[in-house]
C-alpha cells in the first residue's frame, strides 16, 4: 500500500449555515475495478480533510492486488476524528461497497459512529432547476466552472490499474532479470501517456493517472458544495424582501441567505423565477376577476340563484322560499372580485375559487398583504417549490 498525503488548493466550500465546523468533516471517494465487492478490488480511498486553516488531502492506494485490508484499516483509523462523511452518491455505491467489501474480508468496521452526508441525494429534489443532461459529479462540476485535468471515467480506470500492475510487475523482473520481458498491447499501455514522452516501462505514468482522478474526484467536491446554496432557495428566509404589483403581475424582489454560484432562470408563462449572486426575483402572473369563496359548511345555508350566491340561514329566512333553495358544497359561495395570486397548498385564508372542485386556490392581494414580509416569504418559498414539481 502507498500513501500520499498533500496540501489542496481550493475556492471557498459552502458554509453549511456553521452548523457543520469544516474541522468535523471529511470528504471521501473510492476506486475500485467494478460495481460488485465480490470479486472486484478495492485499490482507492482518498480523503479532503481540513487542518492548519487549509485542505488537505490523504490517499490509500493498492501498489498490488493483496492491500484491501490495510486500505480499510487507514481508512477507518483516519476517520474515527470526524464527525461527518461527506460524499457524492457515496450512500449508492462506495459506502455499500465498502460495507459489503468489510463483510466479505472479515473486518467489522461500520460507518455507524460517523454521520453521512450525501450531497447528490441533498440536491436530488431540486435537479430541474438546472436543467442538466444528467446529474453525474462531472456534470454538475461543468456547470460549476470547476476546471478538471482528469479526462478518464471510473470504468476506464479499470483498466489503467490492470496497465499499472502489468508494468509494476514486469519492471520487478527486469529488476530481477536485467532484461525487459515482451510485454502484450504494449502500445495500449502507452496511450494513457498524457505527454507522449515518458518511457513505456515507466508504471509511474498509471499510477498518477490513477491518482489524479481521485484527487480530483475529491477535491472537486469542496467547492461542488457551493451547489448547496440552490437549496437554501426553499427555506423561507430571504433578506430586503420587497413586494409590488407591476401591470398584470406580482413580482418580488429579494436577497437570498447564501449566493449562488451560477445564474438560474425557471419557470413557466404565469410563474417565472430567477436569481444571479444572492439577488433574485419572482414574477407571478395576477388573477384579476371575479372568484368565489366557498363556505365551509353548505348545510347552514341557502343559495339564491337569482343572486348567484349563499346566504347564511339566519338571513335566508327573510327571503321568500320561491327564491331560495338548500346549499350545495359546489354553491355555497359568495363572489369578490379583485387581484389574486394562485396558491397551490392553503397557505392563507381566506382563498378563493373559480370553482369548487379546482385544485389549487387564490389569495387575495392586498396592501395589507404586499406589506406583510412574512407572508411575502413563505409564499416565495411556496411558489419555489411548485415551480420543482413543473
């Protein structure tokens, strides 16, 4: 087993409100030659960690195909001085693996004393917001800006470790030998060069390959945390909220708690949403009509239909009976016509209807409501989240 340890450079990592110190956390990866733990290797475990005000980063490497164990038992030791595991799909794959891969070997390390953080299952509900192919590491890194040397996948690696074995082993017996054996595919070996000049021999080119694309998987991860500020969008707490009627919509301008790294723009003809750095706006188009409020129990009235609407029966006994008939749930109502916006749950009363069986509702906008800041934030965040289901 080889380790390497080094010093990351590194944009900011998301805050995590301070509710998480950088000190308790550790960001982690692994590398192995297939999906099954059965009858694949386990050859890497790579670490971000922070110490001395900076990241660092520790990898666990197999120079041969028997260094599991030793790999598992550095791991654990390493990260029993956390508090949080930090990681991208690692509850998908490389925890279960490794679960899976202790079980197999027989060690009886668990992840039960460290608590998983999962920043892809963090995101996951809130993916069409950025409107990506896929929501691979790689993709959301692109998306990001977060520059990469790597060029290869996980599964290209595989054979990148067979290559490095294959050279190690036959750089032993030329060792041994003093002379260079006849190596198979020798020139497909020699691809995975990235200058084109380095000696074919040289098992050292695989294995920084094999290294690099850990480190960067690893190290990628710190600053795809500022990804995490798109969920702050839903917490409705937003600053300098201020709300007003322009034409015929509603539009709401506000700052966000935590800034977000890229522009986003989503929404649809009546609702549209965008925000760049930590300032953001929310247009939602204006119901302006008339609409109906729907008492709750039809029993205790009478609908007029002359009128068109329901009266109480403690003033509906003042009316003639010809004129009169029992309420139903679908007429029971009285009518008010004004400025609504829609709302999707019943957030606030009184809501009104087009009609009784709609799915959603309107609130009413008022002066009294544009100036309640607190309303104003809770249904920005109510709207936000609609806009997700779309």
């Amino acid at each position: 087993m080889i380790t390497i340890e080094k010093k990351l450079s590194t944009s900011s990592v998301y805050s995590f409100h301070n509710q998480i110190p950088y000190e308790d956390m550790v960001f982690f990866d692994i590398e192995t030659t297939g999906f099954s733990p059965n009858n694949t290797i386990l050859y890497l475990i790579g670490c971000a960690y922070y110490r001395d005000n900076s990241w660092n980063l520790i990898q666990w490497f197999a120079d041969d195909n028997t260094s599991e164990k030793q790999i598992l038992h550095s791991f654990f030791a390493f990260i029993l001085d956390y508090k949080v595991l930090i990681h991208f799909n690692g509850e998908g794959f490389d925890i279960p693996y490794i679960q899976k891969k202790c079980a197999k070997i027989g060690l009886d390390y668990t992840f039960d004393n460290i608590t998983s953080y999962d920043i892809y299952k963090k995101l996951l509900p809130y993916k069409k917001l950025f409107k990506l192919e896929n929501f691979k590491q790689k993709t959301i890194e692109q998306f990001l800006r977060i520059p990469r040397n790597d060029t290869f996948s996980g599964g290209e690696l595989i054979q990148v470790y067979a290559n490095f074995l294959g050279m190690k082993k036959l750089e032993q017996l030329k060792n041994r030998n003093h002379e260079v054996s006849p190596v198979k595919n020798l020139e497909a070996r020699i691809q995975y060069n990235n200058n084109g000049t380095t000696s074919a021999s040289d098992s050292s080119v695989f294995l920084q390959q094999l290294l690099l694309h850990n480190e960067e998987d690893v190290q990628g991860m710190l600053p795809l945390t500022q990804i995490l500020a798109y969920r702050d969008l839903f917490t409705d707490c937003y600053l300098n909220i201020n709300a007003s009627i322009e034409k015929d919509q509603l539009v709401i301008h506000f700052t966000l708690l935590s800034a977000l790294p890229q522009g986003v723009s989503y929404g649809t003809d009546s609702l549209y949403f965008s925000a760049y750095g930590d300032q953001a706006i929310l247009k939602i188009e204006l119901y302006q009509n008339e609409l109906k409020f729907f008492y709750d129990n039809y029993k205790d009235y009478y609908y007029l239909p002359k009128e068109d609407t329901a009266i109480h029966k403690s003033v509906a006994f003042y009316v003639d009976k010809n004129f009169r008939t029992r309420a139903k749930a679908a007429n029971c109502y009285s009518k008010k016509t004004g400025r609504f916006v829609p709302q999707y749950e019943e957030l606030y009363t009184p809501h009104f209807k087009i009609d009784y069986n709609d799915k959603f509702s309107y609130v009413e906008v008022t002066d009294e409501f544009l100036q309640d800041s607190e309303k104003i934030c809770s249904y920005v965040s109510h709207i936000l989240r609609q806009l997700l289901k779309l």
